[in-house]
C-alpha cells in the first residue's frame, strides 16, 4: 500500500469513529461508502462539518468539500490524495 | 454634516423624482395609490426609471454598468421604496435575476445579461416551486440533458415577473437524485424559447404589491443550449444561495424605504391633528412611540448599511451578515409600522383619504420583505448551523481586525471592488462585529466620558461571554431545535448592537451633532436588549425628529436630503 492510500486508510478510520460518536452508535454499523445524508447529515450541516475539518488539518478545505466527496470513502481518498493530508488532529477538549 | 458621496446617487434621484407628496410628482402617492387599487403592474413607472438610467445600478462596473457600491445600491432602492414599494420591488428583481450571471456566468451571457437590462427588459428568478416552498432541494423542475441542449419540464410558481420577464434564471434539477451538487441555474431568454414547450401561470392576488406580478411558468420539455447552465453544472444551490447573501442585504432598503414613509407619515399626522386641545405630539406616548420608532430605523440602518458594505469589505463572512440583516432589519420595521399605527389611529386602516392611505399600503407591501428570499425563520437556522464559530472567541484576535473593521464601518473609506468568488457558504472568519466587540468596549471608553455608553457597552459585552457560554451548553442541539433558534435570535441582537457601537465610533465626526453625540447610542443600546424594546422619553430625540421631518432629511444614521417638505412647522 502506498503512503497516499495509507493515509487514506487512517483518515477513514478516524471519520468513521467521528461520525460514529457523533450519531452515538457503533462504528462497524457505519459503511464509508454510503452518503453522509444516509446518516443524517444534510448539506448545510455537511458545511459545518467541513470547516470543522479544516480547522484539524492545516490545510484549506472548501466548505463544500462534502458535497463533492459526499461519502466517508471519497472524503478519505480526497483528503489524503489531491490535499495530501496525513492525518487529522483529534478535537482540542 | 458631510454627507459621503456614495449618497449622492439617491440624492440626485431625489431631486429629479420630486416629493411623493405631490401629486405631481413622477412617482407619487396618490399615483401609487390609484394603481394599488386597480392592481396595475406599473410599466410608466418603470419607463420612467429606465430613462432615468436606473438599471445601470443593476450592471457591475466591469460588465459597463455602474455597479460599484452596494452601498449606493442600498439608498437608491430606499429613494425609490420610500415612495412605492410594488414599483421598487417589480423593478429590482431583474437585479436578483442577473446577479448569478455576474458571479458565475459566462462572457456571452454577461453581455446578453447586460444587454438586456439596457433595453428595458426584466429578468425573473424562478426558483420555488408550489409544493416544496424554501425547500430547494426538493424541487422538482428538471432539465435533462439531451445532446447539446437541455430539456426543461416542470412548474416554477410565485415568481415576480414570470409572465412580463425577457429572460429567467431558472433552478433546476440536473441530476435525478437531487442533493446540493444535484441542481443547477440555467439562463434562458425566453425569446428563444419554443412557444409550444412553455406557458405562463395567471397573476396570484395578494394583500400587498398588488400591482406587482407574482405568477408562474410551466415548461413540458423545453429546449434550452446547454451553454444556459450558469456556471459548471451541478452548481446552482451553491450559487442561488450566494446570490441570496447579497439580494438578502439589498432588499432591507424596501423595509427602510417603507420605513421612512411610514414614520413621516406618523409625524406629519401627530404634529397636525388636533385633539384634546394640542396636538397628538403633545401627547407624551404618541411623541415616545414616534421616538423610539425612529430609534429603530437607527439601528436597522446601522445594521444594513455595515451589512452592504460588508459585502465589499469582507465577503466571506455575508452568509452570516445577510442572515442577520435580513433577520433583523423586515421584522423590525414591521413592528415600528405595528407601533406607530396606534399613533395614527384610525387612519392606519384607510384605504382612503390620502396621504395617510400611503401608511396602509406601505404596511401591505412590506410585509413580504420579512418572508421572501429566505424567511425570518430561515436565517435564524443559518445563524444557527454557525452559532458555536460565530461565538467562540479565537485564542488570539485577528491582528487585523481594527483595520477590518474600520473599513466595514468607516463610510469614509474606500472598498474593493465585489469579489463574488469569496463568497462562501459558511464563514472561516466568524462575524467580524461580534468579535469586535471587546475592542469597542475600549474604543468607547476612550471615547466618551459618557457613564451611559460606557455602561451599556459593558452590558454587550456581557451578553457575548454569556451567549458564547450557552452556546458551548447548547452544543449537539439540532439546527432546527426551538432553543437554538433563541440562541440565534440572540446572536442577531448582538451583532445589531454591536455594529451601532462600530458606526457611530468611525462615523461620529461626520454624521452631524444628533449622531456625533452618544445619547442615541446608549438608547439604542439599551433598547436592544429588551425583547420588546424599552421605550425611552428623549427630548432630543423627538426634537431631532421633527428637525429631520421638517427640512425632508432620510430618518437614517446618513439623513440625506429628501425631496420631501415635512408639515412640521418651527
């Protein structure tokens, strides 16, 4: 596996056990392939989501990065590929 | 007083219209009032506007129009408002219509845009439809691609000018299954059009603008080019949405333009009715009611004039300057009109007898402002999505934030020119007003040895640390919850405030002595903070009041000269 697909990986990881403690449910219930919409999300919150982002990755995000890369799965490879992002910084408490 | 030049568009327009009053006049009164009745679309009007170039406010400076400040669009619409609301509004529209050609159209079609406006024609907006109201993302209407072209079929309904407009930007679904990169705008000169593939809706009778044409359009497999696409396909909520940031800010100068008639109207009336041996003025209340509706516009002008100069100045954050003013500023003027019709008694209710028949009909006419482009509900829900970055204060603040805000709020100084391309959906930077507050607070505590000011500002800033506190307690509440929406509400009073402290700190030596001194700040101040506005007697004020309605001056932070001769003797 290459760095990029690498980081891909981690980042999915890391997503899904942020939407998972989001929603309150169990990570392996969540499939990064399907829409965030699927879980709940719609586009003005997918916005919010994006900027919350930003702030953890030192990196600029469109605030509409979601509504392109609208799945777990997509985000990931976006993330890691075209920003070359590494890894996102857990919420400061 | 030195009135900033970017007044003097409305000024000029002034002068050439006359005073409303007059039945001679070229938009007045009683003309406006004579269409009300018959329901007349005002095509004179219109022509007259045209002749007088006022479309040209309409074009950006870079596509040949004249379109360089928001803030000299914002007076003019209230020039024009201040005399009939259908007439402003009926004509605007084609500024909404072209405004997603000026951010993300093509050179072809900013020249067809242009084009058009310049030879007197509308352009509508078609964006809602009959069964799914401001849920855009539940709209129906498709265009489907079919080679080169686009099929369009599907109903568009209460759209201003859909039946008289030359051409229409239309929201429309381009991919099945919807979502915000599902649906794009399309530009489309109807003039092309089959006339076999569309049809026109009948006019919809409402209680106010009813001379305006509020109708509809059905297509059944339209063919549009698919060069009509504004923008890359699949960018049409993105962009409907930051065309409503800027229209969201202009439209508050119909409410002003409302506003001020109504508040004339109701001086005029207080100061010439007899009754119980004096005037209605002399009546304490009615003179405090006049007061302090006066003391609002002052505040809703602090708000919209910030708001369309933040436009220029900081158009990253207008998702969240449009939802404050369009908030505030509809709903405000409605409840000023509500307060001063008990001045006016009876006569509020008129249809006849002018002029105090204007009153009822500027009552009718505004009362859409606070509902279309977004409800009042529906910007408290994008304040709300924002509320915990709009609240939290950054470790460390922005080191250019003085200048930032001198820039927003100094009517002195220049702005860059619109850069629709930094319009954002969701502001990185926070609300530049709000997060200016602790450096306002020292601001005015060198600025005034005033306890009022002083204090009232403290009273702000507590109020940020203490909403900021509920928010973080609100956080996880779903954007729609009832107690967020009270947060946000909360917020839109804070920005309010907030951007009366900043006007008057970078304005007070130009603004004339009524606004130079602070008493009206420390009122306003302390009015804000009140749900229901806590009413004030204020010599001063009722004085400035009746100077202004005496020599015609706009009841505005920037009283530039109206047209109008008040009734008020010395």
């Amino acid at each position: 596996m290459d760095e990029t697909a690498a980081a891909a990986a981690k980042i999915q990881r890391f997503l899904i056990a942020e939407l998972a403690q989001r929603l309150e449910i169990d990570p392996n219930a969540i499939d990064p392939r399907q829409t965030f919409e699927r879980y709940g999300m719609d586009s003005l919150n997918a916005l919010r989501l994006a900027v919350e982002l930003e702030a953890r990755i030192d990196r600029k995000l469109p605030t509409t990065a979601l509504w392109d890369y609208p799945s777990i799965d997509s985000l990931s490879k976006y993330l890691a590929g075209e920003l070359n992002v590494r890894e996102i910084r857990p919420e400061p408490v | 007083m030195h009135i900033p030049p970017q007044y003097r568009t409305a000024e000029s327009f002034e002068r050439d219209f006359g005073d409303p009053a007059d039945p001679h006049s070229r938009l007045s009164f009683i003309t406006a009032l004579e269409r009300d009745e018959r329901e007349q679309y005002p095509s004179e009007q219109h022509a007259l506007l045209d002749s007088w170039h006022f479309p040209e406010l309409y074009i950006p400076a870079e596509c040949g129009g004249q379109l360089k400040s928001f803030e000299e669009v914002l007076a003019l619409l209230r020039a024009l408002s201040r005399r009939d609301l259908t007439v402003a509004e009926s004509h605007v529209i084609t500024f909404l219509g072209a405004l997603p050609v000026w951010i993300a159209g093509s050179d072809d079609q900013k020249r067809l845009a242009s084009g058009l406006i310049r030879g007197g024609g509308k352009i509508a907006f078609a964006l809602t439809e009959r069964t799914h109201g401001g849920d855009l993302l539940a709209n129906e209407l498709e265009a489907r691609e079919d080679g080169d072209r686009l099929l369009i079929s599907g109903e568009k309904w209460l759209i201003g000018n859909a039946t008289c407009s030359t051409a229409m930007t239309l929201f429309a679904r381009t991919r099945a299954e919807g979502g915000p990169r599902g649906f794009s705008l399309l530009f489309a000169d109807k003039r092309l059009l089959d006339p076999a593939t569309f049809h026109h809706l009948p006019k919809v009778k409402t209680v106010g603008l009813r001379g305006a044409e509020l109708s509809g359009i059905c297509f059944d497999r339209c063919a549009v080019p698919a060069a009509a696409c504004i923008g890359p396909a699949g960018t049409g909520f993105e962009l409907a949405l930051k065309a409503l940031q800027v229209t969201r800010i202009l439209c508050t100068g119909l409410s002003l333009g409302a506003g001020d008639t109504a508040l004339r109207l109701a001086v005029d009336f207080a100061v010439t009715r007899r009754l119980y041996g004096g005037s209605v003025f002399d009546i304490p209340h009615a003179r405090s009611t006049l007061a302090n509706a006066f003391l609002d516009l002052l505040i809703c002008d602090c708000v919209a004039i910030s708001a369309a100069r933040a436009l220029q100045a900081c158009p990253g954050q207008a998702s969240v300057w449009s939802a404050v003013a369009k908030f505030f500023v509809p709903a405000t003027v409605e409840k000023v009109m509500r307060d001063l019709s008990v001045v006016l008694g009876a006569r509020f209710f008129l249809r006849d007898g002018h002029p105090w028949s204007m009153f009822q009909k500027m009552v009718r006419d505004s009362s859409i402002v606070s509902v279309f482009e977004g409800s009042t509900l529906v910007q408290l829900q994008a304040l709300g999505l924002q509320l915990e970055q709009l609240t939290t204060e950054p470790a460390r603040p922005a080191p250019d934030l003085g200048r930032r805000l001198e820039t927003v709020f100094s009517l002195r100084m220049p702005l860059p020119s619109f850069a629709p391309d930094q319009l954002d959906l969701f502001s990185r930077d926070g609300d530049d007003a709000v997060a200016g507050i602790p450096f306002l607070c020292d601001q005015i505590r060198s600025a005034t040895a005033s306890d009022a000011s002083r204090t009232a500002m403290l009273r702000v800033s507590a109020e940020q640390q203490r909403l900021a506190a509920d928010v973080r307690q609100a956080r996880g509440q779903s954007g729609r919850s009832a107690a967020l929406l009270q947060l946000a509400k909360r917020f839109a009073h804070l920005h309010a405030a907030a951007c009366c402290g900043h006007f008057w700190i970078y304005n007070r030596d130009i603004l004339g002595e009524f606004f130079g001194q602070e008493e009206w700040l420390s009122t306003c101040l302390n009015r804000l903070r009140s749900e229901d506005g806590t009413m004030v007697e204020d010599g001063d004020v009722e004085r400035e009041l009746l100077d202004r309605s005496r020599h015609g001056w706009l009841f505005s932070a920037v009283p530039f000269q109206l047209a109008s001769q008040g009734t008020v003797n010395g």
